[in-house]
C-alpha cells in the first residue's frame, strides 16, 4: 500500500554551473548590437489562413507557420526569390527612411502557369486581397501601401510577389505619395530577384550579367485612399507596366527600364468598411467591387514619379546585351 507522504526525489537537482565572467568582446559587441525587435504574428506565406511568428529558415525573413509549409512554398511560389530579396537587401544595408523595422517581408503567391499576363494579374489581385482580408493582426488603415509585383518568367508563366506598408505611424494622408514611391523601388527590385533566381535555378547555379535583356515587368500599386465623389475609403489598385528591361546590377537588383514604354492606369478600386479595433480604426473588404466605384479616380502617382521610381537612365558605357545560347532556359534571346 502506497504512503500517502510526498516522496524524496530520486537524484538530487544538479549544482547551478558557476557564472562565467563576461569577457570584454562581449561587451563591446552587446552594445554595438541593437536589440532585436520581437516578431510580429502574421499570415503564413504558403497557406495563408494561419498567422504565426516562425520565420524561414534560409531567409530568416519569410513567414511559415511550418517546415512543410516552407517546402511547398520553395517549391511551388517562388519562395527563394523572396529569401533572394531578403538577403539582398540585408547584404546592401538598404533600409527605407519610411520603413525604420530593418527589411521589409515580401510575400510570394502560386506561379500562374499557361496564361495571359491578364489573367496572371487578376489571379495575384484576388491572392493578395485574400492575403490582406485573411490577416486579422494587420488589417488596413487610411493611407496604408501595398504592392504586387508579376514578373514574366516565360511567354505562359509569371511570379508573383506582394509587399505591404506595415508601419502605421507612417501611414497617413500626406505619406502615402512618398512611400507608394518607395514602393516601386522595392517591386522592381522584387521582379528583377524573381527574374534572376528562375534563371539561376533553370541552368544549375549559372547566374545573368549586367546587360542582359529581361522579360516584362507588371507592378500593381495600391493605397487605401477616398473616394474622391462619395468620400468612402477604398483600395485602389493602379496598373504599372515597363518593357524595354536590362539588367543593370545583380548585386543590388537594379535594372534599367524605357521610359518610354511606361503604362499606368487604374486598374481596380473596391469599396472599404470602416470597423473600431481595440480602440483604432481599421478597414475590412466586405464585398465585390461595383462597376462605378472608378468613375473620377485618377492614378496614385503621376507617369512622371513612376518613371524617376523605375526607369534609372541606362549608362552610357553600359556593354551591348549578350547573345543567350537558346539551349539556356531563359525566353529572352
């Protein structure tokens, strides 16, 4: 018969180590160090419904809720452009003046395979909307930036990629021109790393040189902005398209684009309702868009601030485009 006293442990709890004296390269390298920011719950980049703080294991930077999550995301969305652009930007120390959390996360969709470049732009417009109503840890405010990036890999298959604005004390009214600005910057260097690493991985580790032509580029910009009739708050979606691309600096994913062949136009806007969160105004997409709610709406940036954000002059000494064998996988030849 059990007694009914507690029991002594069976091994004694072993000795706390002694403490270590801290030498003096830890401390210098404690204070040089900025303490690292706690991670931020947001959706899974593969399955989109589950938010989590787990990040990449490459990258460091792309959220998956899961190793198989990470596979799949690798293997079917391109995922290693997005640790491409991570990487490259923490290797150039670039950090947006509006953006002060260190890099900015982008977010790959599915490869839209054996399709027009229209359909490729509606299938990443109804994946991001998804992405942004999906989260309820980041919903959108008035003045908040977002960004899809679909770069032409082939005549029938395009990556997307999506970046949003998650600072909101940034996101105000009189911010939204400069940071739809920096916004451009980053999707075109996310369509040119999304370009690069298709080619990479298409012809065993072989990378592309400066000077070489690439593919298309297709952008969609948008801001949560006002009506500018019914003064309701709305997402608009602007269409930016550039041709004429050349790989100008694979380091820092600069390419040179024609300013002369620069599309931009509304492409989408849809309706917001308003709703109080823990005190804070947020905005819900509720509903389908209505065929009237472009009427009057002008573009979010004018064609002059989408060319000073996207076509940098090509250089002069700049070396004339290589021939690509056609026995290489990349279509521009």
């Amino acid at each position: 018969m059990s007694s009914s006293k507690p029991q002594p442990y069976a091994h004694p709890p072993p000795p706390a180590p002694p403490p270590q004296p801290a030498s003096d390269a830890s401390d210098d390298s404690d204070d040089d160090e900025p303490e690292a920011e706690p991670l931020v719950a947001t959706n899974c980049s593969y399955c989109i419904s589950k938010c989590t703080t787990r990040r990449c294991s490459e990258c460091g930077v792309c959220v998956l809720c899961s190793p198989a999550c990470e596979g799949f995301y690798k293997q079917h969305c391109q995922g290693r452009a997005a640790c491409h652009f991570h990487k490259r930007l923490v290797a150039t120390n670039t950090v947006d003046p509006l953006q002060r959390g260190g890099v900015e996360a982008v977010a790959m969709g599915r490869l839209a395979s054996s399709v027009s470049v229209g359909d490729a732009i509606s299938k990443g417009c109804i994946w991001m909307i998804a992405y942004l109503g999906l989260n309820p840890e980041a919903p959108l405010h008035h003045g908040s930036v977002i960004g899809l990036s679909i770069a032409t890999l082939t005549p029938e298959c395009y990556s997307i990629g999506c970046k949003r604005s998650l600072n909101m004390r940034m996101s105000n009214e009189g911010m939204t021109r400069p940071m739809l600005h920096v916004m451009l910057i980053r999707l075109g260097q996310l369509a040119t790393a999304q370009q690069l690493v298709y080619y990479t991985e298409r012809n065993h580790g072989k990378q592309l040189t400066a000077g070489t032509p690439m593919w298309p580029q297709t952008f969609l910009i948008g801001a949560v902005t006002y009506h500018p009739q019914t003064k309701t708050p709305m997402l608009q979606l602007d269409l930016v398209s550039v041709a004429g691309v050349r790989l100008e600096n694979p380091s820092i994913l600069a390419c040179s684009r024609d300013a002369n062949a620069v599309c931009n136009q509304v492409w989408h806007c849809q309706t917001l309702r308003e709703n109080i969160k823990d005190g804070i105004p947020t905005l819900n997409i509720y509903h389908k868009p209505e065929p009237n709610d472009k009427e009057g709406v002008k573009p979010l940036l004018t064609n002059a601030r989408v060319r000073a954000a996207l076509c940098e002059p090509t250089p002069a000494s700049a070396p004339a485009p290589p021939k690509i064998p056609t026995r290489e996988l990349w279509p521009c030849s």
